[in-house]
C-alpha cells in the first residue's frame, strides 16, 4: 500500500500497469532530459529506475510525480550515490 499524496488516501501499489512505469519513466526523461539519461551507466540506470519504483508507489499516481522530484532522484543518485568517477576508478584493471 502507499499513499496517494494529492488525495491522502491509500493507494494498491500492486495494481500499477507497465503502462504506469512507462509514463513515469518518459516523465523522467522529460524533466531529467535525454541527453543525461544517454550519459548514465547501466548501473546508474538500474539505481534511478528503483527510485522512479519507488517515487510512483510513494505518490500512488504518474500525475501526482513532479519533476523536481525526478530530477532530485537523478541528482542524488550521479552527484553522490554512484558518481561516474567512482565506477571509473573501480572499473580500472
């Protein structure tokens, strides 16, 4: 269950379509911008699509994300989770 935040009321996290993920996920790309999204690694990738899991489950609607919190997801997750100088430095021989 999660909480849908425009409404307060209680949301069946289990009953969001691929089609839900898939909004979500274009919503991403439109706030965060192609380009960006171009230049993660696979690694990176895999850490903002749980938070964009994540960020659905706690809204309970696509229309309830906002882009400043796709974007702070993004942000969080190049600038201090997983820097891509980090996975340079451990991907060396």
């Amino acid at each position: 269950m999660g909480v849908d935040m425009s409404t307060n009321q209680k949301v069946d996290t289990d009953s969001f379509s691929r089609d839900d993920y898939d909004r979500v996920a274009l919503k991403a790309v439109w706030a965060i911008g192609s380009e960006k999204i171009r230049a993660m690694s696979q690694a990176q990738i895999n850490l903002l699509n749980g938070s964009l899991d994540r960020i659905l489950r706690r809204r309970g609607d696509v229309s309830a994300v906002t882009d400043m919190e796709l974007i702070g997801a993004y942000e969080m997750i190049v600038d201090h989770v997983l820097p891509s100088y980090i996975e340079e430095i451990y991907s060396r021989p």
